[in-house]
C-alpha cells in the first residue's frame, strides 16, 4: 500500500508540477499566489517529508481493511449489508465528517503547544509545491486518516466508496490546494468552496496563535470559528497585474536537478527557508 500511495502521489503532484514549475509561462505566473519559485532544496525537502507522512498515512487504511476483513468492524465491499445506507449517504457522511475533523485537528494545530510543536514543521514550507499536501510529521498524517478507522466502526461504510474519496476527494484536492497557482475555473471568492488562494494565505500567514483559514474543503467551518483573514483579499482577481518585466526579473530554479540520483544523495547544509520572500 505504501509503494502503491507514494506512486499515486508522486504522479499526481508531478503532472501540476512539470507545466508551472519547470516550464512556466508568464500568462501562467500571473495566477501564481507567491511571484517567486520554491529552489530545489526546499521541494526536495516538500518530497521527503511526503515520504515521511505517507509512512504515516498509509497505517489507518491498511487496519480499516484488515478490521473489516476479520469482521471487527462494518466495512463492506461491492454491495454488502451496508446497502440499507444508500452510497449517496454515506458519501455525505463520509465526507461531512472527515472534512470537520480535518479543519478541528489542524485547528488545534495551531492552538495548542504540543501540538505546534509537530504541525510546524509544514509551515517551513510557506511558498508550497503540490509536493507539500501531506509534507507533515508521523503524527498529523496518522490522525487525519483516522476517520477511516472510526467511520467503518460506527455504521456501514462501503469501503471502495470510503477510499475513493479519500484518495480522489482529498488527496487529489490536496494537491490543488498546495499548487500554488490559483485556476481560472475557481475564484477565490467562491462562497462554498476553500481554495489554493486561501491555502497559500494559510501557509504564509499563520502562526501559533493564528490559525487562519484552516478549513479544508469547506469554507463553513472557518466562517463559524471565524478563522478568516480579515485584511483586503490579495487573489488574482484582487491584486495588481504583473508586469512583463517583474517576470523577467523572476528567478526560475533549475528543477531537473531533482531527477539527479547523485544530488539526491549528496550531502548539503540544511536549507535556511528564511531569506526566499513570503510576498503574496
């Protein structure tokens, strides 16, 4: 399952990755959140932490289906005894559920000593990759999988539909989330929906403290906690329009370096994250 995640993941964050990263146009980079580009050493930092987060990731779903299996809990496959929730219910529960629990853990995040001390290591990445969506510690990746667990405990729950959604639904708007670009197809304004706007405000902007914009999916839990930013909206439709000569100006990283085995395992200094600009 960890081979098969890590597949998954990589190909999926690479195929936002390859056209906005290594091959920027300046029509693209007018949508990009931050005007300047991660260097090589901070995404290769966004992969190994991945790595580290899908260790994590992977141990809930691989119980789920073990428990299941053996009869310990209420995960079925195919149409099962599950069938007198109809799989449009269990689509809303599953979803509802697993997005509030998302938003209050990562919440509390930002709220509580112990557990900044271990969601901060996600904010070194203030200007994100879609290398970044699970680029966490061993313990934030275990409890937000979680719900998988609890959710096949508590009722019924088909279990291709439950894993579907985890890996289309959130993984695969995780990944837009931290792209770092805003799409034309969703304003940053839209009522419902969290966007990569919001996420990149949020990787930029919050503290301990300071949780802001710390919804996942839904814009609704931020807006009955009040963890919106309250300072003028900066999107793309918002903020002033780049010029050609801010482009020209914008240094692009040399990215083929990560396909190099021999940088990979070179020894470097740490990365100081600090001197690359926060800039919206």
């Amino acid at each position: 399952m960890s081979v098969l995640g890590l597949v998954s993941m990589l190909l999926l964050s690479s195929a936002l990755f390859y056209p906005y990263y290594v091959h920027p146009t300046f029509e693209r980079w007018q949508r990009k959140n931050n005007p300047k580009f991660p260097s090589p050493e901070l995404v290769k930092k966004e992969i190994i932490h991945m790595c580290k987060g899908l260790s994590a990731a992977t141990l809930c779903p691989a119980f789920t289906l073990m428990a299941s299996k053996w009869g310990y809990s209420q995960g079925y496959c195919g149409s099962g005894s599950g069938a007198e929730y109809p799989l449009l219910v269990q689509l809303i529960i599953i979803f509802v559920f697993t997005d509030f629990a998302e938003y209050y853990y990562h919440l509390m995040g930002h709220k509580y000593n112990l557990l900044w001390s271990i969601h901060r290591h996600h904010h070194m990445f203030y200007n994100p990759s879609p290398f970044a969506v699970i680029a966490d510690e061993y313990l934030d990746q275990f409890v937000r999988t979680l719900p998988m667990v609890i959710l096949p405990f508590v009722m019924p729950i088909n279990m291709d539909l439950m894993f579907a959604v985890f890996a289309v639904l959130f993984y695969g708007y995780g990944v837009y989330l931290h792209w770092g670009y805003e799409s034309e197809y969703l304003s940053a304004h839209h009522p419902i929906l969290n966007t990569s706007y919001h996420h990149y405000i949020h990787h930029a902007l919050s503290a301990k403290n300071r949780p802001i914009y710390t919804g996942f999916f839904f814009k609704l839990w931020d807006n009955m906690f009040g963890t919106v930013l309250s300072d003028p909206c900066t999107c793309f439709d918002c903020r002033p329009k780049r010029s050609l000569e801010m482009w020209k100006e914008t240094v692009k990283p040399d990215y083929s370096v990560l396909l190099s085995p021999k940088w990979w395992l070179a020894s470097s200094a740490a990365v100081d994250a600090a001197p690359e600009s926060k800039s919206k």
